[in-house]
C-alpha cells in the first residue's frame, strides 16, 4: 500500500541528489528550505493518524510521486531543476492539506 | 547536548558490552549448572539486554533527527540553531516516548523475573517482587495510555502473581518458586505478546525516517567537500573522503539495524511464549528454550555492532 512516509521519503532522497547536482546557490537554498520542510512534515505523518481513504491522500501521493519523476529527471538535465522545485512544492502544499501544519511554503 | 549524549551512548555501550559479556559467561556457565531456574535466569538476562537494543534503536531515531537538524543549520550560514534545533523526535512526539517508556518496563519485567528465579532470600524475593509488580503496572498503564486498549494483565492478574510469590516462603521452597515463575510467565504472557507486537510492526517503518536523516547529513558533507576541496591538500582530501565514507556505510547499514530491531521486539514475544509452553508443562528447561536463549544472545550482537559504528561515526 502507498504510505506518505515511503514517499515523502522518496522525495527527499532525490533532493539530496538534486542538491548534489546544483551549483546555483538560489537553488541551492531553495531545495535546503524544502528538504526541511519535508522532515516537517514527515515528522507530523509520523505523530498523525492518516487516513488513507480520503481524496486528499490520493492527491497527495499523486503530487508527491510527481514531485519525485520531476526532480529525477532535473538530474538528467539541469535546466529542469526549477521545475523540479515547483512540483516539489505543489506536492509539500499536497502533503500539508492533510496534516494540517501550516508552514510557510515557497511561492 | 550532543556532547552529553555521546558520553551517554559511550556509557551505555560499554555497560552493555559488560552486559553482554556477562550474559555469555552466565549462559555458559548456567547450561553446565543443576538448578532448573537457572535457565529461567539466562533467558531474562537475554531479553533484559534485547529490550535495552530495541530502546537503543528509538534513541537512534531522536539522535539522527537532530544530528540532521544540526547538518542543515551548518550547511545555511543565513540560520542560526535555535530551540528546536535540538529537539529530537521522541521529545516532540508523546506516542513515541510512551513506547521506549513500554520498552522500559519489559526490560525491568524481564529482569525482575529473572531475578526471581534466582533469589537466594526472602529479602531479596521481595525485592525482584517488587520490581516486577512495578513494571508490570507500569505496562499496563502505559499501554493503556497509548492505545486505549487493555495489554492484556488486569487488577486479578497481580493479585494472582502477589500470591504465588508469597507462597515461596520465608525459606525458599524450589517447587514453590517454579509455581512463582509459572503463574508469573503464564499471566504476564498476553501483555509482553501486544507489546512485542505494537513495537515488532511499528519500529521498521522508521528505518527510512533515519535513513534520510542519514543520508541529509551525507549530502551536506558531500556539498561541504565539493566547495572546499580546491582548497586542501591530497592528505585533508583524503581524511575528508574518508569521513563521508563512514557516514555513507552507516546510511547503508540502518535498514538492516532497523530491520533487526523490529525483530529484536518480536522475538521477546516468540522466546516469551516458548518460555510459556515450557512452563505450562511444568519444564523450566528445554532444548527449544536453550536454543531461543542462544538466538537472542546472538542477535544482540549484530544490534551492538551497529550501535558502536554509529558511536564511533560521530
């Protein structure tokens, strides 16, 4: 079964990666600011009980894996990147609307 | 903090070195022993010590959280640490905390029992009663708070236990402390069943959490590198590479650390029950207890191993 944590997982590792990859230092700060609030909310999935069921989790899952094919495609190919961090950030304002913290996500 | 939580892992490594130590020579020296406890008391002392492993692997989880916290203030000279810079996971998080607290009172259980079977007088009866009915309260209430649901040990349960242990005697009556061990073993079996298996289904799913934790600070001394190494000699170089190399073997090792500690919590289920067929037939040693005694000490090794690499990471 598809978990948040096994994507939000995903997720971050391919930041890391991206991280990696990236010179640009506005990226680079951007990626930082949303590896960090992925552990947020990964951190909150962890102390929620989520329900599976609801439309909400689908959504997010979709964005989330989203998210994930976008950035290892940025890795191929650089000049993705800032699309990368959008879906990234699509997919941690998915993530959000379930567990309900609230961060202040990038624009 | 982090300096006093390294002199604390250190500590606690070397107490269950010493401990480990111990449980071998006891195991050895038990199995060529005539008193039918003493396998009672080896097996106690290899759960004590499993149960200390399954704790060690949710302070794992709080520590890497914040060693990856303080990566990522590290890595951003525009942040500051602030409070939440060293708040770990299990101190945010009450569900978490009240499972290492459920951990601890299997651990104490188990070596309360052992010690029961073991005591050489009544003081000391009372005493291991004591920490038994301390820890088996302690479960029930813990669990209880957690879940919502009974562990499985009720108000009836103690009074039962309390009795038999009184039974014993002033002077210590072998077939009276058999019965003791028996009801003990056999009462307390659902509630060490519903822990194990709480914690057996629960802990692996934070072998990815820790492994990101992991893998963030490898980034960031990869990152830390690719910045600086223009900079360095061969030699910096070198011991550079070879410190994200540590790191990079211990991301590669938590899976399985987390995979053995979700074992670890249910093998003290499994080598419990075993314990329970054992007594139910009125057996306080057999081969299958003896072999359950040798797969628990042997498992508390690769748990170790990892645990000291970690330490040793830092």
């Amino acid at each position: 079964m598809e978990t948040l944590r096994g994507n939000i997982s995903d997720a971050v590792n391919e930041l890391n990666k991206l991280l990696l990859k990236t010179t640009d230092p506005e990226e680079e700060g951007k990626i930082r600011k949303l590896r960090r609030i992925y552990f947020a909310l990964w951190e909150e999935v962890i102390k929620q009980e989520i329900d599976s069921r609801t439309h909400e989790f689908k959504e997010a899952i979709d964005s989330l894996k989203g998210a994930h094919d976008a950035a290892v495609q940025a890795k191929e190919d650089l000049q993705k990147i800032p699309e990368a961090i959008n879906r990234a950030v699509a997919a941690a304002k998915a993530v959000d609307r379930i567990v309900k913290l609230g961060i202040d996500l990038l624009a | 903090m982090k300096r006093k939580f390294m002199k604390a892992s250190e500590q606690r490594y070397v107490t269950t070195c010493l401990k480990a130590f111990t449980i071998i020579i006891c195991v050895a020296v038990l199995f060529g022993c005539a008193r039918p406890t003493t396998h009672i008391k080896a097996f106690s002392m290899a759960s004590e010590e499993l149960a200390t492993q399954a704790i060690l692997g949710y302070e794992v989880l709080n520590e890497t959280t914040v060693q990856r916290k303080i990566a990522e203030v590290a890595a951003d000279p525009k942040q500051l640490p602030d409070e939440d810079t060293f708040v770990g996971l299990l101190e945010g998080n009450k569900n978490l905390a009240i499972r290492m607290m459920a951990l601890d009172y299997l651990r104490d259980y188990s070596a309360a029992f052992g010690d029961l079977s073991t005591a050489d007088v009544r003081t000391d009866i009372n005493e291991a009663s004591k920490d038994l009915y301390g820890a088996l309260i302690g479960l029930k209430d813990t669990f209880k708070k957690e879940t919502g649901k009974d562990v499985g040990i009720g108000d009836d349960d103690l009074a039962i236990i309390a009795t038999a242990v009184d039974a014993i005697g002033d002077v210590i009556i072998e077939a009276k402390r058999r019965g003791a061990i028996k009801t003990i073993v056999i009462r307390a079996d659902p509630a060490v069943q519903n822990v194990s298996k709480l914690l057996k289904d629960e802990i692996p799913t934070f072998a990815e959490f820790v492994k990101s934790n992991l893998s963030t600070i490898e980034t960031e001394m990869i990152k830390s590198y690719q910045e600086r190494a223009e900079g360095l000699t061969f030699d910096q170089r070198v011991k550079y590479i070879q410190r994200i190399r540590k790191q990079h073997q211990i991301v590669r090792d938590t899976e399985n650390f987390f995979k053995d500690v979700g074992t670890a919590a249910g093998m003290l289920g499994t080598s419990h029950a075993a314990l329970r067929e054992a007594v139910e037939e009125n057996k306080f040693t057999t081969p299958e207890l003896i072999q359950q005694i040798g797969e628990l000490v042997d498992f508390t090794k690769s748990l170790r191993k990892f645990h000291k690499e970690l330490i040793e990471s830092k």
